[in-house]
C-alpha cells in the first residue's frame, strides 16, 4: 500500500499528470465536453466576483478552454499556471494574450497578493496536497480580492 502523503507519491503523481495524462486534455475539453452550461455559469460568477482590478490567476489551466480564453476575450489580464507544458503551449497558441507559467499550484511562483481573483477549476482533484494549493491561491490574491474554485462531485450527472 502506498502512503498518499509519501514524497516519493507525490512526486510520482505530479509526473504522471505532468507528461502522460495532460495528454488526455489537449483536446478533450472542446471535444468531448464544451462549454457547457456549468462553465458558462462559472464564468459569470468570475467576471461578478472580479472586483479588486482585471488581473486574475487561472490554476491549473491546461489548454485555456474555456475559463482563461473567455475571460481573457471579456478583458481580462489573465496569467495561467500548469504543471504540463504541452498544455500550456496549446494554450498560448490559442490565445496569444494570456500569460502561462509551468509551474505547481501547491508552490506559486508569484509574490503575495498580486492578483484580484484566483480561481481553478476542474483541477483542484488533480492535487495531491489540497489545502497547500489552496493556501497558495489565497497567498497570491490581494487583500478584498476572491479566490474561486470547485470540488468535483462525480454524483454531479453535469460533471459525470
């Protein structure tokens, strides 16, 4: 049996997403899912709780669909970290104007309170040490800024 809070898990697990499953998601999103009714719903409530300034962090945004492209296409000065590179170049060709960092969501390679909204979505399942990302998306929001994000619920026949 492994120890999930093992080290060596963890860094098994971050590789694994890193170069083998982020494969899956180069075209899965527009593909096979869309922009549903959900997203649409998510991106509404981004743009209302954008409040502290245009500039907003996507954690672990993979290609950039839908949430960093449609924000950034409503204004937005969006910056979107992932672990897999492959993702990120997908994203930056798709979308020129936002900003992409490689990088671990539970270690942000941001200065504190640099962003007036941090959101992940679809993502947070993917971390093997939930409260040290989330701990980050706070550290890196400014002071009356939000940060956003949704725990997946595979009962949710939406998400399902």
């Amino acid at each position: 049996m492994t120890d999930r809070s093992s080290v060596e898990y963890i860094r098994r697990r971050k590789e694994y997403m890193r170069d083998i499953y982020s494969n899956y998601w180069l075209d899965a999103g527009e593909r096979i899912y869309g922009f549903s009714e959900y997203d649409q719903g998510l991106c509404k409530l981004l743009i209302a709780e954008c409040t502290e300034g245009r500039r907003i962090l996507d954690g672990g945004c993979g290609t950039g669909y839908p949430f960093a492209g449609h924000m950034s296409d409503h204004g937005y000065s969006v910056c979107g970290i992932d672990i897999a590179t492959n993702l990120l170049v997908k994203c930056k060709r798709s979308n020129p104007t936002i900003g992409v960092s490689v990088g671990d969501a539970e270690n942000l390679c941001f200065e504190d309170s640099v962003f007036g909204l941090t959101y992940c979505f679809y993502s947070s399942w993917y971390f093997p040490r939930l409260m040290e990302a989330i701990s980050e998306m706070v550290r890196v929001t400014r002071k009356g800024g939000s940060v956003v994000f949704d725990v997946q619920n595979a009962l949710n026949f939406e998400i399902n």
